[in-house]
C-alpha cells in the first residue's frame, strides 16, 4: 500500500510534536466522554456545541504543524458536526460512532507519522470517502447507513492489519446479501418504532444487536450474524399487540405470554430468515426449562435465543427503558446474568458473555 508523508511536520521539534500528540489525546478522550454522555443521558445542543470546539481546536493544532492531509478529514468531520448543530444532519449514535473511531484512526496515521515519518494512504482515502459521502448525503435518513457502511469498511481494513496492529475489536462487520440488507433497514426501522410506543430509548435494539454479536464472536461455534440481527431487531414485536390491551389485563397477560411466538410469525412473512425466526419464537425460554411460550428446556433452545436473552437482560439492567437514565450498573448487570447461569442460561454461553463484556471493559478503559 502506498505511504504518503508530511514533511514539514516531521522538520518539527520533538517536544512540539510530544506536545500536539498529548492535547489530540485530551481532546479525543473529551469528545469520547461527550459522545459517552449524550448515549448516557441523552442528547443536547450544549454537549454538540463543545464536542464541535473541541474538534475544531484538535484541526486547528494539526494545521499549524503542517499535517494538512489530516487537517482534510477532520474538517470533514468538523462539517458533519456543524450540521448536527445547525440541525439539518440528525444526531445519531451511528454518527457518533463514526467520530470516535474516524479520531483514532486519525490518531494512529498521526502516531505513524511521528514515528515513521510516513502513513498509509488508503485509510485516509477511506475515511476521507466515507465522510464526503455522509455529509453530502441528501437525504438525512440513509446517514445512518452511510455511516454504518464506513464503519464496516474500517472494520475490513483494520482486520487486514498485521499482528499487533491496533484494531477495534469492538466492530462487528456483519455481511448481508442484497435481499437480506432491504429487510434489515426495514426490521430496523420496524424496531425504533416499536421502542418508542413500547417507551424504551430507540436505540434498545441496536445496543442489544451489537452485544449479541460480541457474545456470538466468543462462541465455539459461532451463530449466523446476519440472522442474529434480524432476531435482534425483530425478538419484540409480538409487544406491538400488548399495545391494544391496555384497559384489559388478562388479554394484556395473554398478550406478553404469546408476544414471542407473535414476532416469529411476523418474521416469518420474510422469506430466508428461518433461523431467526426460531430465535426469537425462543428467546423467552430458559435453559432449566422454566420458561415460556412452549417450556422448553437445554438443547432444545436455539444458541441465538439464548445470545438474544442474555443482551436484553444486561441492556435493559444498565440502561433503564428509557435509555436517557443510564445508571452505570453494569457490575450489577454482570451479575446478574451470571446468577442465572445454569438456570436461565447454559453455563457455557455466560463465560462467553463474560469474555465479551472484558473486551468492552478494555475498550472503554482505553
């Protein structure tokens, strides 16, 4: 691959560079604790006003020591996030995404350059795509999956790197087919819905998602992704008819007991998504066979259902339903979803969680 060089940042002292590399660290590490925020407690103008500062004062500092191709793609993020502040390009957790991993990818290039006077084109050119295309993006609505595409094309080109290279581990590319994608964005769409009737945050569904995908990756014998997304977008619609039982109870319980088999059958409809559908009809059973609609017990649950019901509980534990109340319980979390080891789920699938959740551990610590 090809290299390109600044040669005028490498003419620099060193204690000016060691300098420009401590205040992009401080200042990632504040965008990253106010993207964290706006997950945590919700979003506000005030928290995108300072990330913006924040980010414009981290490209100022990279124009002044000539690292003018870096300059190009924060700027290029600098735009998405004016956007967000002017109010025509909508904050989403996609986006915010976006930020925090385009920064550290631009802050290894930055690293590189000051180590070995040269970095790789490509993942510029990448980076620099993909934000051209988010931001020149007219309709606002497929930001997101702009935004999901360019994280994905990371993925790929961290997953190339070799042995020892930094990688975001915490990335899932997951591929789906053409027919498969059209029905994602609409089961996507189909869940925010639902999660905001239901009075949960919209993005429920998403932090359930990629959960079950970090667990599913620390499987012997991993799930299909694609269907684990669908499951995940899908495993509460059967909710939609508790909806219209309100001002009676015992159709309300009847309606909550027969909500898995309700989503199932609505999944169903989409043809190629089989496995999916047992996922979901399942994902309320327990390992010890204690649970419903059907009571099935061990082996006879699918491994997906069991991934499924494991991120739910420990969404819906540090997150709250509402989502915009995040009581940082994850310890709490934790240990709760080993407590039901053996019980609600198979011993073997809570260890995978647990290397899953140090894995996030790591990352957040970093």
């Amino acid at each position: 691959m090809s290299q390109f060089a600044c040669t005028e940042f490498s003419a620099l002292e060193k204690e000016l560079k060691d300098d420009l590399l401590e205040c992009y660290q401080e200042a990632q590490q504040e965008i990253e604790n106010i993207i964290n925020n706006i997950e945590d407690d919700g979003f506000s103008f005030d928290k995108l006003d300072t990330l913006f500062r924040s980010l414009h004062s981290m490209k100022g500092n990279c124009s002044v020591c000539f690292l003018d191709p870096l300059v190009a793609a924060l700027h290029s993020l600098e735009e998405i996030v004016d956007g967000m502040r002017g109010g025509y390009i909508a904050y989403h957790y996609d986006l915010g995404d976006v930020i925090n991993v385009v920064l550290e990818q631009v802050g290894c290039l930055l690293q590189d350059l000051y180590q070995y006077h040269g970095a790789e084109r490509l993942v510029l050119e990448k980076l620099q795509s993909g934000l051209d295309a988010i931001y020149g993006c007219e309709n606002d609505a497929n930001r997101s999956s702009l935004a999901r595409s360019l994280l994905e094309d990371i993925a790929v080109e961290l997953s190339d790197a070799p042995i020892g290279a930094k990688t975001t581990s915490l990335l899932v590319k997951v591929n789906y087919s053409a027919v498969q994608q059209a029905d994602i964005e609409q089961f996507r769409l189909f869940s925010t819905k639902l999660n905001r009737l239901l009075g949960y945050s919209e993005e429920r569904s998403e932090r359930i998602l990629k959960l079950s995908q970090l667990i599913n990756l620390e499987c012997q014998t991993p799930e299909d992704p694609a269907q684990l997304s669908a499951a995940a977008y899908m495993h509460n619609m059967g909710m939609a008819v508790v909806l219209n039982c309100q001002d009676d109870e015992e159709a309300k319980r009847q309606a909550e007991l027969n909500h898995p088999m309700v989503g199932a059958k609505l999944l169903d409809k989409h043809l190629g998504w089989d496995a999916a559908v047992a996922m979901v009809k399942t994902h309320k059973e327990r390992f010890d066979g204690s649970g419903f609609p059907a009571g099935l017990v061990g082996p006879l649950i699918p491994q997906g259902a069991f991934l499924l019901a494991i991120s739910v509980m420990f969404i819906d534990v540090v997150w709250g339903k509402s989502g915009s109340e995040y009581r940082k319980s994850s310890m709490r979390a934790i240990q709760q979803v080993n407590f039901e080891s053996g019980k609600g789920f198979p011993p073997h699938l809570v260890e995978s969680f647990n290397a899953a959740i140090r894995k996030v551990i790591v990352a957040r610590s970093q």
